[in-house]
C-alpha cells in the first residue's frame, strides 16, 4: 500500500490516477495517523517552497516523514516534493527544508554563461542523461523524454544523489537518490512511458508490499 502525503499542494488526481493504471493498491491521508499502516510513500508537491512547508507543518508531516525515512521506508518525492527534501530553498527568502539531501534550491539565472538569456520557468520536454541506470529505480528507464516546469532548481555538491540528470543551461539535477529515498523533478505521471516506468519501480520493486 503507498501512502500519497495530502498536506493540500500536491497534484493528487494525477498521481492516483497514474497508480491506478499500474494497479498499485494506495490511500490519501492528510494526517499523520490515516498513513502509519502504508509500506511506501509519495510525496507530491506544485507551487512555492515557503508555503509547502508550512503546510506541512500544519498537517504534522514534518515529523512523520523524517520519522518514516528513518525506519528506512521508501519515499518518492514529485516536482516540489522533491525539493523539498533538500535543506533549505531561496524561494520567497530563505526557507528550511526536509534535510533529507545536501543542497539548496535557487531560482534559474535566466542568463547563460555566455551571458545570452534564456526563458525562465523550464518548460517543456528534455531528455533524460541517466548516470546510474544500474538502480532498481532507473531500471528500463533510458535517456528519454519528460516533462519539466519548474522556474527553481536543486544545487547540490553531492554528485552521487544524481541518478539521471537533464540540460537547461545547466545540468538539472532530473531524478535523485540515496537508499530508500528517492525522487524527480518532473511529474512522472506527466511524462509518458519513462515517467510510468519510474513509478512502477518505485512502488513495485523499491516497496515491499
């Protein structure tokens, strides 16, 4: 059973929809105590960082997923959801995030190296460069196509949370992980066959049932 987080920012049908495609058996909860029992989790999330927190906080969301990934169950992070497991976002000022992964998220420059602009939010489709399509979550997952919008990105130091990246100016870091938590920057269930793939890999092979 995957528990998909309702803190009120999460893009809810598309992603039940996408699981019910897969036959992945999932609930909804808003509080804590309606997912204790789940084997896996799913973390959606569209709009600003700053307002997402607080959300979860709200919810008491805060505490249960750190909790949750401690007890070493899996978790998959969607668009702002991935964001938000990083430390901290400069979005509407200087905001704390989840922690989960090194990093912080910055808004795109807008301006090449080459000092050329370039249309901030991403939008559209890119393609996929996988650098670890060795984990169990990039299995038959190739360089592809999927669908970013997005106008912040994850800066990490940490190369080895990168399992597929994507190019926008820079390297966009597309898909990470580490262990049991992963996530993507794109709506997975927005993105056609790669997008389905992941989510089946997540909720299928990653998750014990």
């Amino acid at each position: 059973m995957i528990g998909i987080i309702d803190y009120g920012m999460g893009n809810l049908f598309s992603v039940s929809k996408a699981l019910e495609r897969l036959d992945v058996p999932y609930k909804l909860g808003d509080r804590p105590e309606e997912l204790q029992d789940c084997d896996g989790y799913i973390l959606p999330g569209v709009g600003a960082f700053p307002d997402a927190m607080k959300a979860l906080d709200d919810h008491g969301f805060i505490p249960f997923i750190k909790q949750k990934v401690e007890e070493g169950y899996p978790l998959y992070g969607i668009c702002l959801g991935m964001q938000l497991l990083f430390e901290s976002s400069e979005e509407g000022g200087d905001t704390k995030g989840l922690g989960l992964f090194p990093g912080k998220i910055v808004k795109f420059p807008g301006v090449d190296d080459g000092g050329k602009p370039y249309k901030v939010p991403h939008m559209g489709w890119n393609q996929l460069d996988v650098r670890q399509p060795e984990l169990p979550l990039m299995t038959d997952v190739g360089k592809e196509y999927v669908y970013f919008v997005h106008s912040y990105v994850a800066q990490t130091s940490d190369e080895s949370i990168l399992y597929a990246t994507a190019d926008y100016h820079l390297d966009v870091p597309a898909v990470i992980g580490r262990d049991h938590v992963v996530a993507s920057q794109f709506h997975p269930e927005k993105s056609g066959n790669p997008g389905m793939q992941l989510l089946e890999n997540f909720c299928k092979v990653m998750v014990k049932q």
